[in-house]
C-alpha cells in the first residue's frame, strides 16, 4: 500500500520531524508500506534521511496557497502549518494507485495490515476524542480512493478558498475543511487504526497517533517543566491528569516493543513511562474515565 505523509520545511526540523523518522522506521519494521512524503520547503537533512530510508520525497504545495497567503496578509486567516494542508494534495500527486494511506507525521505502526483490504467510495476515517464518536472524523489517518477524491477536488478547492477568504474563519483548517465538504460521505475506520494513546491499551491496535500532546510535551509536564500557560498547554495537562494510566501503558508497551525498530525511541518510552510513574505518584490525577475533558464536535 502506498503511504502518504506531510509536512513542510519547519516541521521536518522539530518534534514532527523525529515523529516522522519514527514513523518510516516503524512502518519498514511491519512491512507492506511504500512511503512518500509530501513535503513543502527547502530541502534539508530530514528530507535526506528520508531519502537515504527509502522513502520519495515529493515538493508540493496546497493549489490555495495564494488565497491562504492574502488571507494571512489581511489579517483574517492564520494557517496552523502549511504541511498539514499537503495531505489535500494527494489526489493532484497520485496517479497509480487506486487506493493509497494517509497518515499524520506523528503515528507509530504496531502490526503488520493490508490496508489494500479497506477500499471506501470516497475516503474512510476514525473518530476523533472518543472511539464511540462518529459524529466528526480525525483526519489524521484516512484511507483515500484517488478518482473520487480527485473528481471532487474542484469543488472542495473551491470550498477551502471560500471559508479561508471569508474573514470569518481565523481557525479554520484541513481537518474542518474535510470534515465540512465530505459530511456524510466519509466512511467508518476501524478505531484499531488510528488508535489514540490516551485511549486504553488495546493489544489489536494496528496503528498508534499521538493525537494531543506529543511526547516531548508529555515530558515536560511530567517532569515540572511545562509552564506554557495558554489555552491549548493547560487543556493538555488536563489530558494528562486524567489520561495518565492510559499513557503510562502505551509508553511501557513502546519502551519494549520499539526496541527491535529504533532503540533510540524505546529507551525514550521506557525513560518517559519511568517519569510518568512518579508523575502519577506525586501529583493528584484522575483514574475515572467518565472525566470529561473532550468536547465532541456535533
């Protein structure tokens, strides 16, 4: 199966960088996948390591780049990353295969699937907060059928320039945009695929994404040096309070299982599950998954 991943030139230089190298590690450890990276900037040393890894590297930009520029310059758009908009550039990249993965930078593959076996009408996707929640899809792992998504593509383009051109959508986003464009076309993922570290362990996961807080942010919160304190860095000590026996577990299984796919990683796992451990010792969290932390798009 061809795999999909993005992100631009800022991107491959931090956290989702190392993500990423994860990421192609895990997926040649499982086997069955063909990477390519969708990337947009300067060519560095992370898209050389990708390269020297076996995976293509392709340039390519978002075909609104010019309206999401003059938004951004009159002050009424602010774009996340541009390497997050990149995955809606598949269907104007891919012209081989019929089917074709998307993944986020930040997953880690667990199991060996043949992801040739799910073929949906126009894409399929898992939810987002909750594995119980279809109302609202996380974009972040997605199995693509190229000619719908590529018939569709001029109207959803349209769409995007639209809403970012609107003056009204500062927050808008690649997730929204499909969420908004593909409502009640999109098919069910098996949650296995795009299982989400705060969920509880599962043994049958096929694909873990550090949907959240990563884990460089995770360290920091564990160990007292997470001081951020806007709106997005206090909801996620708030995951972490009352998500922590759940990522306890999946860093334990990742300090074993990662050992045989980069060693690296696994001695990071295992030291981040050591300092979770005294986290959950010291500081007073919540065990109880009824805690409410997650407002589910309707």
């Amino acid at each position: 199966m061809r795999w999909y991943f993005a992100t631009d030139e800022a991107g491959g230089l931090g956290q989702a960088g190392a993500l990423a190298r994860l990421a192609v590690l895990s997926a040649r450890a499982v086997g069955g996948l063909e990477p390519v990276l969708l990337y947009y900037g300067a060519r560095s040393a992370f898209t050389e390591w990708m390269e020297q890894h076996g995976v293509a590297v392709v340039d390519a930009a978002p075909g609104f780049l010019t309206a999401m520029e003059q938004a951004q310059a009159d002050g009424v758009y602010r774009p996340h990353t541009i390497g997050h908009w990149l995955r809606v550039a598949i269907p104007q990249v891919e012209h081989e295969r019929e089917f074709v993965l998307y993944t986020d930078c930040d997953v880690i593959f667990l199991q060996h699937f043949d992801w040739s076996l799910i073929r949906p009408r126009v894409f399929a996707a898992a939810p987002e907060f909750s594995p119980e929640a279809w109302r609202y899809f996380n974009a972040g792992v997605m199995v693509l059928n190229v000619p719908a998504m590529r018939a569709t593509y001029p109207a959803f383009e349209e769409h995007i320039t639209s809403r970012i051109l609107s003056g009204d959508s500062f927050t808008y986003d690649d997730q929204i945009a499909l969420n908004e464009a593909y409502c009640g076309l999109w098919e069910q993922l098996d949650p296995r695929f795009n299982w989400k570290p705060y969920w509880d362990f599962n043994a049958a996961a096929v694909l873990l994404h550090f949907h959240g807080p990563k884990p460089d942010i995770l360290n920091a919160i564990a160990t007292g040096q997470w001081h951020d304190g806007d709106e997005t860095a206090i909801f996620y000590e708030k995951m972490l309070n009352a998500r922590s026996r759940q990522y306890l577990a999946w860093c334990r299984s990742l300090g074993d299982s990662l050992q045989t796919v980069d060693m690296t990683s696994a001695i990071q796992f295992a030291g981040l599950a050591s300092r979770l451990t005294r986290y959950r010792r010291d500081v007073a969290v919540s065990d109880d998954n009824s805690v409410k932390i997650f407002a589910e798009k309707s």
